[in-house]
C-alpha cells in the first residue's frame, strides 16, 4: 500500500515546488547562476525525469520496492533543512486513510475519466465524486 501512495506523490504531487534564494555563485549544467537570484525547484520536472523513472508517466508502484529511487530524485516533502516538517505524519494520515477505505468500504468513481486540474494543487476536476458501500 506504502508504495501505491508512493507512486501517486510520484505522479501528482500535491507541492508542484518552492523559490530559492541563491546565496552563492554557481554553475548547473553549463549556465552560470549567480548569487541573489531567485530560483525555482520543481518536483513535477524531477518526479518525470526518466534518467532516475524508467516510463516516468507509468502507474508502476514497484519502482517503491525494495531500495526504492536514489535520494532526491522523490521529493513530494522536498528534501535537506527544508523538508516538510509533517511528512510522517501526513504519510500515516495517508495510509490510515486508504486502509479504511480499502477494507471497510468496496467504492467506485461517478465520474469514471474525471480528470486532474492543478491550480495550484493537483486536483479532480468535479471534485471526485465516489460511491461507498460498506462491507
Ligand atoms: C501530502 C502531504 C504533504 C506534502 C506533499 C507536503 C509537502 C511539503 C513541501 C514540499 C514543503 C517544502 C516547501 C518549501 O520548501 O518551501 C513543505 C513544508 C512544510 N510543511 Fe508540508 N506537506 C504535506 C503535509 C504536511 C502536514 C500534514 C503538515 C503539518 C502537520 C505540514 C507542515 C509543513 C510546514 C510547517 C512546512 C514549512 C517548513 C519550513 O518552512 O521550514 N505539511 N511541505
């Protein structure tokens, strides 16, 4: 289940990135930065660069087993001093959800081919109406 969260933060993160302050001069990739800029981080560019996910735009949660992608290549909760301080708990909070929902409910979507809408955040376009039926 861990790995189906994993796969969906993979796809749909819900923090698309965050500004930088550049504190010194440096180099990325044969372009000059210098200090004082503001740069921008993306986790959707790094989450479908298929240098670190082999198909990036494929549903495959067992790219998640085992040793799992090379650090700072996932990155929903960010990575280094700035990582999301509520990461453990929002991953709990995640997997206690779909537990529940998996096993006390069978459930469908109304809408079978809603799409996702970012706005920031990613989200369902007709706010993801689902029908439950309690087991
Ligand atoms: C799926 C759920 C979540 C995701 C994907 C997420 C993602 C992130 C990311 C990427 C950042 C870094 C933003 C930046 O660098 O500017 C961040 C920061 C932060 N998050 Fe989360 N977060 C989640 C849930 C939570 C929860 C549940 C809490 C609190 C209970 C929380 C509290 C914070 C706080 C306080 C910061 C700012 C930390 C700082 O500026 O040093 N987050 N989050």
């Amino acid at each position: 289940m861990e790995c189906i969260a994993c796969e969906v933060l993979r796809l749909a993160p819900p923090v698309q990135g965050a500004f930088r302050d550049v504190l010194t001069d440096f180099m990325y990739e044969g372009f000059y930065i210098p200090k004082g800029w503001k740069i921008y981080w993306s986790t959707h560019s790094t989450h479908k660069n298929s240098e670190y996910f082999l198909e990036p735009y494929k549903f495959d949660p067992s790219r998640f087993d085992g040793r799992g992608p090379v650090p700072y290549t996932f990155v929903p909760f960010e990575g280094g001093p700035k990582m999301c301080p509520g990461k453990e708990y929002a991953r709990l909070e995640i997997l206690v959800f779909m537990h529940n929902l998996v096993k006390r409910f069978k459930w469908g979507k109304l809408i079978p081919d809603e799409n996702i809408v970012v706005n920031p955040m990613p989200v369902s376009k007709k706010s993801l109406p689902i029908q439950l039926f309690p087991y």
